[in-house]
DNA sequence: TGTACATCAGTGAACGCGCGTTCACTGATGTAC
DNA sequence: TGTACATCAGTGAACGCGCGTTCACTGATGTAC
C-alpha cells in the first residue's frame, strides 16, 4: 500500500500517511529498520516534512503504540462482552483476543513492546498501556468476586499473571520474523490451556460458573 | 571496562574483547544501539578486524546469543540441583534462576530475544537455546511423574506454560530500560505465586511433594 | 641453533550510503473586512 | 464579492555524521628443515 496519495502541495492528512507508513516498515523490517526518512518517503513527502507533526523519530514511534494500545483496548473490552455468557468463557476469549491482536498487528504489537519507549516520558502511552491492562484486571475482579471469600485472589495478582502469560506466548510463540519458536500446538490452545488451569487452582473453571449461573 | 588490552600489533584474544565489546554496547543502548564498529573501536581494533572473526553483524550478535543461552542452562541446571531438596522447591528455583538471568545478565537477555535472529540461520544457536529449554521440560516430566497416571499433564505443556510466564514476566517487568513497567511486588513473588498455583492445579505443590518424601 | 617461508591477524584508507535534523523559503489556504 | 494578509504545511538543500564492508597491504608468529 503506498500512503503518498495527495493532492497539491499540501499532503492534507500527513500525520496518518506517516502514522501508516511507519507501521508498513515496522512490518517489513521490524522497529529497528524503521527511519523518519523512509517513512518520510512512503508518503510521498520531504524527509523534513515529519517535523511539522513529530518532534523526533520517538514522537513518531510513541504515537504509534499510542494507536495500537487503543485498538488493543477495543479489540479486549469487544472479546469480554461484559462478561458475557459466563466469566470464565468471556476471560478465555479476552486471552485469545490478545493474541489474536499480537498476530494480525504485528506492527503495532512490536511498537508497543519492542521499541524501549520510556513510558514516562509520554504520559498518553502510560494512559492507553494502563487502560487496556485494566480492562484485563477488571475481569479478573469479577472473576475473584465470584469465589468464596477465603480463597478470593489478589484480582489485581491473576491480572498479572494472565497478561505476563499471553505476552510471553505470544512474544515467543507468534512472533512474524524467523525468530519466532515453533510449538506443537498453536499459541491459542496453550494459553487457553495455561488459563483454564491457573483457573482451576482457585476452584474456577471446570463446569463451575461456566453457564453464567452465579450458584456457588 | 575496557576490552582493548592488547600487547603488541596481534591483539591475542581479539573474539573474546569483541563479544565482551557487544555486550557492553548491548547494555549501554540496547541491542539496536549496537554496531560492529563501535565493538571495534571498544576493543581498541580498526573496524576492519571485526571481519576476521565474524562474517557480519548478525554473526558477532548470534555468537553473544549463543553464550547467553549456555550461561543460561548453566545457571538453570545449578538451581535445579537434580530436584533437591524436593521437586516443587527445586521447580521454583528454577523459575527464580530464569529471572535471576533476566536481571543480571541484560545485555544476553537482550541479544536471545529481542534481536530478531533468524534461529534457522544459526543451527548452533538454536541448539543452546533448545538445551536449555530442555532442562525446563526434564524438570517438568519429573513433577509430571509424580502424579496419579489420570491427571498426569502433558510436561512438554507445563515447561511450556512455565517459560511463557517467566519470559513474560522478565520482558515486562525485569527489563534494564525505561520501559520497564512497574510492578506492587517483586517480580520473582509474582513468577513464584504463578508457578504455585499452576501446580496446584494439578494437586501438586502444597505440602505434598514438599520434604522430598514421594510418598504419594 | 638458525633461517626461509607460510600463515595469520591485524591495518588504514576508501567505497557508497543513508540517516536525523535544521534552515530559510514558498505555495496554498482561509479569514477579516 | 473581492482583496489583503496571517497562518500553515509543505520544500529542498545542506550540515555533520557514522555505518558496514571490501581491499591490498604488512607486521608478527610459528613451523619445517
């Protein structure tokens, strides 16, 4: 696809040509490979061009996995359906929705953990990092709030567990370039499996809330 | 540190300096930051000399990758300890030496996972990485053993299940830079919560395989 | 023990390249009156 | 409706830089006899 559409002298939406130039390289060649110049150049444009709406290369990048940790938010909070139809159902799609994104968006997968970004120096990538794992951890509290108090987990602790898991396999195990592990099942099956059995240490799983009946 | 000591015209140990030389680079600016020539110039060489000792860039960074992996699997099997003092304990450890590497040897974190290697392209590299993988699945089919034959999972999903959480972990919360994300609690209770409760899915880990007894 | 010679591991200069970023500029757009 | 003008988003040339890699070379080392 090339984003050097336009008409005149002005580009008329440079930041989104630059936006998605910057994810085809990201694509092709992984963040390393990218540069504002190419990027630049994918969309038709002079390399000093970017300045009008980057400060630098990072600015760039950061927007990026900006956008990607919006679209990773909506793809998980449209896999949870509000918990729909039973919790534990709803919080193994929510897993295979973030794997589902970390395959189909390669590029936006790898501007999000691949690139060093300091977080701290771009408060709006903090933010959009934060909202997508809370959408991860407010599952995880209803899933708690459904088990007898005595044996209720730290919510905030099976949300991060769930999410080191699902990066962890999907870092090592989808991967778009050679240096992606091979794996006698598919990435999908494994965290399901990881999933449901964590789930079955607190009681969870199982046939027990599975039907949406709240009966325990 | 310096890796440009050298007596003479022949500098002696020129593969040793450059490897420490990458390291170093590998630490200062990640893995990107990294160029064959400033290795060089570390290790008081012309850029040139790199060439006598590596077929290109990839070469040198595969040849770090290769080492981390064996420092890796040396440092998995001296937790393991052939499962003393009992299989769950020495599990554990396991998982505690994985992040041990993780955080104190970043820069062969960095060359294993983050350089996008081709595995194929270096049959030895992918070799290292498979024999410590190994010593994770012959822990696991240890632990496996021990269950009642019904509910024996598979122990090739378990080591798995184990290295995703703890690659997981150690990408997300044990890494060098600013991209670190900050975690309420260490990141070696939250690998060791994790692997707990994922036994005890099985009916493992509690009290029952704890003081070395195989009584069950 | 001495010497001729092969081999090895460096040098240093050069190649072509592309980068990030700045700068003074200019063409296009839109708004006030 | 027309015009003057401010603002904006581009240009293009230039800067200094460092890179990976190749090449013919040379100094050092070690071995055969």
């Amino acid at each position: 696809m090339s984003w050097g559409e336009r008409r005149g002298y002005h580009h008329g939406n440079l930041r989104e040509a630059l936006v998605g130039a910057t994810l085809e390289l990201i694509a092709e060649k992984g963040p390393a490979g990218f540069t504002v110049a190419e990027a630049a150049r994918l969309a038709g444009v002079s390399p000093a061009a970017p300045y009008r709406h980057f400060r630098d290369a990072e600015a760039l990048l950061a927007e990026v996995a900006l956008r990607g940790f919006e679209q990773l938010s909506a793809s998980l909070s449209g896999a949870w359906r509000d918990g729909r139809p039973d919790l534990v159902t709803a919080f193994e799609a929510l897993g295979r929705a973030y794997l589902g994104f970390a395959r189909s968006e390669p590029a936006y997968y790898a501007a999000m953990f691949e690139t060093r970004i300091p977080v701290e120096a771009h408060p709006d990538l903090a933010a959009a990092s934060d909202h997508a794992f809370g959408l991860l951890r407010h599952a995880a509290e209803q899933l708690s709030a459904q088990l007898p108090k005595p044996e209720r987990p730290p919510p905030l602790m099976m949300a991060l567990h769930v999410w080191a898991l699902s990066h962890g396999i999907a870092s090592l195990f989808c991967r778009p370039d050679r240096a992606r592990r091979s794996l006698p099942m598919s990435a999908e099956e494994l965290l399901e499996a990881g999933v449901l059995l964590y789930l079955q240490s607190f009681g969870l799983a199982g046939s027990k809330l599975r039907g949406g009946a709240k009966s325990s």
